[in-house]
C-alpha cells in the first residue's frame, strides 16, 4: 500500500442484499467471527474490524437489504447509513457483494450501488461472490464482459472457500491509492431493473442446474404431510439434542470443578475465606458453569439450521399456522432467535415489514424459552424427571420433558399474541407475505462452532459479572451475624421468611423464594443463589452438584412445575426490557409487560402446584 494511504485512515463499506455470504465474507476480510446465518434478514447491526493487511482501514458491514428503495426497518438501517457514508470524505471503497447464483436480484441492487457511487464520486468494486458454485457445476462466467457492462470492476471470490481473496485485496489497495470511479449517471430505478433482466440473460448460468437440487428437497420439506412431520421431528432432535449431546461435557466440567475444589479450598488460610471460597465459588459460580455446555449445543445446532437453508422453510411452513396468532412467517426467524436470547431476537424483528406485527412479535419474544432459562430448567428437570429413556433409547424423559416446558413458552407467547390482535382496536392493512428461499448449503462448521463458543464466553461474561455480585451478596447475607452456623438465622434467612409467604402458596420455602427474586436482574441467577445456599448449609459434603442437594431437600414435584411454569413465563431480565423500550420506542410498553407476564407467571404456577398437587405430585 502506499504511503498516503496508510497514513489516511479510510473507510471500506460492504453492502449487498441478504443471504448472498456478505457477512461471511466480512469475517474473511476482517479476522472477526460476526454473526452468520443462511435467512433473510439476520444481520441486523452494522459490524465493523479491521480490513486484513490494510491496518488503517476499518471495514464496515451494512444489514442485507434488496434495493436502495427500502420496505422493512432494517433495510432503512442500511439504506440510510449508505447514504451517510458516500458523504463522508473518509470512505475510500465500496464493495458491492452479488449472489452468482441468483444474479439478477443482485444485479438490480449493484446497479444501484454503482450509480450512486458514482454521483458521490466514490470507487465501488463488485465480488461476485459463491463463484465457487458455478465452476462446482462446471460453469464460467465472463467476468471481464460484466465488469465493462456495469461499468465497474467486478471480481469472483468465494466467501466460503476464500477463492480470490488475494485479488480483492490488491483491488482494493489499487482504488486507495488511486481511486476510479464509476460514471456519474441519473438512469431511473425502472431502467435499472432492465438493465438487470438483460445483464442476468446476458451473463447468468443458463439451465436450472443449480435449482434442481433444491427443487428435490424443496418437494420434501415444504410437503403438505411430510413437510410439518419433518419440521416438529427437527424440532424435537434441537431440543433432545440440549441433553443427549451436552451430558458428557456437563459431567466433565463438574467433576472438574469437584476436583480443583478440592485442592483449591484446603488452601485458603483462615475458615472465613475457605467457607466463601467454598459457598460462593464453587457452589454459587460452579453450580452455574455446569450448564454452560448445553448453551454451546444449542447454539450450535440452531446455527446449522439457519446456515443450511432450512430456516427460511421453516419460515414458510410456520406462516400460516402463525397467521391465526396474528403473526406472519417473518416472525418465526426472531421467536427461534429468541431461544438462543431475547435481545438478538428482538432486533432481528426489525425485518418485518408490518408494524403491527412487528409490535406482536415483540409481544411474543421474551416468552420464549431463552439460553438463560436453560440452566433453571435444566436443574429443575435433573432433580424431578429420571434419566431413563424409551423406544430403545430414541425418546428420553429429560429431552422431552425439555421439549414440553419450551413448548410451553413457544405456546403461551402465541397466546398472548392471538389475545391481543383479536382484542386490539388498531386495525392496518398488511403487505404480503414474501420470503425469499435460500438454495441449500452445506453450514461451515468451524465458523459454527466459534459462532457457540463465542455465545457461551458472551453468556458467562455478560451474567457473570451479576452472578458474582448476587452470590457475593446472598454468601454475606447467609453468612453472616453466626458465620453459617445457622442459615435460617442469618441475616438471609430474615429476609427469607418476610418473602416466604409470597411464595408459600407454591410450595417453596425461603430459600427458594430468595433464589426467585434474586433471578430478577437475570434468570440464570436462580442456579447460582441456590448453589450459594445449599453451600452453606452443607458444601463441605455436596460442594458443586446442585441435583442431589435438591434432591435431597423437601421440595416437591408439584413445587418444580411450579417454578418451570414461572420461569417460562415470567420477564425476569433487565436488558432484554431495556432494548424492548429502545426498538419498540416506548418505556411504557417494556414496564406494562414485565407487570403482566410476571403477574401471570405467578398464576399459573399456582394453578400448576394444585393441580399437580391433586394428581398426586
């Protein structure tokens, strides 16, 4: 590069409409690991990092959009911070990314780009990206003939295999150095769109070779029959998976907390730094961590759906079940994100073109069963439900019971949602539904599987941080004035029975009323308060698995529906209403929901505790 250019710092900006492997290739650019995923609409936040081999120019990745003339909330998004950034003197490229495989609807959006590019005087490059496809299947494209057509240079790279990697990057050295610009032009949004159709006949793959594949799998999964059976089968398999796959890995990282607790705790030199190393590390913190595995499975599988192309389908088949919940198809993406979290989740909504439904999927989101409720329902279910299994091991009682209570959520967010649309006096006209099908991919697992680790290092430092203040906390208020001699007298246990009979109707004591208001800040704190409780009264001798200390406690199974039916319903996290009042734009709406689904919860986990109860729970 050259000596101006390392010295200015610039700006690269990449664009291109959704699913064509922009974000992809942005991770390839940069050296970052940013969120990938095969479904319309994923991307939903500007990314930035470093351009590889070009330190002084950070590269910037816009949300998909399909023309500059946008329709959803994220399309606005990308649109207008495009238009921000040819103003500003500090971009150096624009990089345009096409799908070759579907070349007219990129066509139309790089038209686009290029003709606004070249009123602002900005260079623009266009990669033709997944030429990797086309020369799979043996055929070429003329790449030169394209780039003089367009008026702008076009290269074939490969998001996934890194094909042309290395011409990118001495184009987009050329253009810092001496910038070439397209031509400025003022041919209309209608001209342009046949300009496209002519180009993609012009150079496009010819035949239906690359659509014949997905036809064939299309005719399955989109069945009338076969398609509903093999989406609930899939469902079932996501969440038998949490338990079948993560069970070695939790009982690795238990009994390797129980071994460095064991060396660790004789350590400490005076009993009061051993009793808090002992309650509120390994307890609290370790009775936490044990449960970190199944995050990483569960965001690993649900990314080899989205990375495979079977999301948008699922998009599809949910669409008309959804509609009845006052719904669309387009709601099912941020609901399944909202598995993984609320947050990503509720920004994933911004690409639904309704308002009203918008609003209706926000409604439902913090309902479903997110990655912080797993280690409550994994404790609960450990504790209650036996590690059996039927059907020469296909069905096991844990994975399905596990399948029922995210069932549950997934069914009480509907609820709400079909409550409101009937009940609402707002009326609007909706646009139609339309979601584009994504050919299927093979998902690449070593970006999935940075993708999951990633998730559980954000999972544990972002509830780390509360959890380590809560136990520390909960540990002093246990500990102390009779340094753990007595838990019921300790200055918890005081706060314990003032809260006990808010919870006593449930069943629960004041340990587990404590272990629920705690949870308020974050859900995952539940697992970590009891771990802190139980510590105290007897670590010594259970130091980390939490299971056999509640097994061994009175709680009951009515009192573990009890507290599975309140965690799944009620709205127990600070940052998930803090970024529901920022997308939704109203405070209101955020404090009259955490009201209502919390008072709910209540509820019915009470009606769950009876009627268990009368069943002979």
């Amino acid at each position: 590069m050259s000596d101006s250019a390392t010295q200015t710092p610039h700006k690269a900006l990449l664009i291109g409409s959704p699913n064509c492997g922009k974000t992809l290739l942005f991770n390839r650019l940069t050296g970052l690991q940013h969120r990938v995923a095969n479904f319309p609409g994923i991307t939903v936040e500007i990314a930035s990092g470093k351009l590889s081999g070009h330190p002084g120019v950070t590269l910037y990745d816009y949300p998909g959009t399909y023309s500059l003339q946008a329709i959803s909330g994220e399309e606005r998004v990308a649109v207008e911070q495009f238009e921000l950034a040819l103003k500003d003197p500090e971009l150096g490229v624009v990089l345009c990314v096409m799908d070759v495989t579907r070349l007219e609807k990129s066509l139309y959006f790089a038209l686009q780009v290029i003709r606004e590019c070249g009123r602002a005087g900005k260079p623009v490059l266009v990669l033709a990206n997944m030429i990797d496809v086309l020369e799979n299947h043996k055929i070429a494209m003329d790449l030169e003939a394209l780039s003089r057509d367009l008026g702008a240079t076009v290269l074939g790279v490969s998001a996934r295999t890194g094909r042309g990697l290395e011409s990118l990057d001495a184009a987009i050295e050329e253009q810092l150095a001496a910038p070439v610009c397209p031509s400025d032009n003022q041919e209309p949004d209608l001209l342009l769109r046949g300009n496209a159709h002519q180009l993609a006949r012009n150079y496009g793959p010819k035949g239906d070779v690359l659509l014949r594949t997905q036809n064939r799998l299309d005719a399955f999964f989109l069945h009338t029959g076969f398609g509903g059976i093999a989406f609930f089968a899939i469902m079932y398999l996501l969440f038998q998976s949490i338990f079948t796959w993560s069970t070695p890995a939790m009982d690795a990282v238990e009994q390797g907390l129980v071994w460095i607790s064991d060396r660790v705790v004789p350590l400490m030199g005076t009993p009061l730094l051993k009793d808090f190393t002992a309650d509120a590390l390994f307890s609290g913190l370790g009775a936490f961590l044990v449960f970190v595995p199944q995050i990483f499975v569960l965001t690993f599988v649900i990314g080899l759906l989205e990375d495979s192309g079977y999301m948008a389908r699922a998009a599809l088949i949910c669409h008309r079940p959804l509609r009845f919940f006052g719904l669309t198809g387009k709601s099912f993406i941020p609901m399944l994100s909202g598995v993984a979290c609320a947050i990503p989740g509720i920004y994933a909504a911004r690409s639904i073109d309704s308002p009203r439904r918008r609003f209706l999927t926000y409604m439902a989101i913090p309902l479903m069963p997110c990655s912080a409720r797993l280690p409550v329902y994994t404790l609960l279910i450990a504790a209650f439900i036996p590690r059996t299994t039927a059907l020469g091991g296909l069905v096991g009682y844990q994975g399905l019971a596990m399948f029922l209570v995210y069932f549950f959520g997934m069914f009480c967010g509907l609820l709400v949602t079909a409550m409101v649309s009937r009940f609402s006096k707002v009326r609007e006209s909706d646009l139609p539904f339309v979601l584009e099908m994504p050919a299927y991919r093979v998902p690449a697992l070593v970006p999935l599987l940075r993708k999951s680790w990633r998730r559980c290092q954000h999972f544990v430092t972002k509830a780390g941080g509360i959890i380590i203040t809560v136990t520390f906390i909960i540990w002093v208020l246990g500990y102390f004035p009779n340094y753990g001699a007595d838990l019921g007298a300790s200055w918890l246990g005081q706060i314990g029975r003032f809260v006990e009979p808010v919870f006593a109707p449930l069943g629960l004591d004041w340990r587990y009323g404590v272990a629920v208001m705690s949870s308020f800040l974050a859900r995952e704190v539940f697992v970590g308060t009891l771990g802190v409780i139980f510590g105290i009264e007897g670590a010594e001798e259970n130091m980390v698995p939490l299971v056999a200390q509640i097994q061994g406690s009175d709680l009951g199974l009515a009192s573990g529906v009890s507290l599975l039916v309140f965690f799944a319903v009620a709205l127990m996290c600070v940052s998930t209403l803090a970024v529901l009042s920022k997308e939704a734009g109203s405070n209101r709406l955020a404090i009259r929901m955490f009201l209502a689904y919390s008072g709910g919860a209540y509820i019915m986990a009470l009606l769950s505790f009876q009627l268990v109860s009368f069943l002979g729970g």
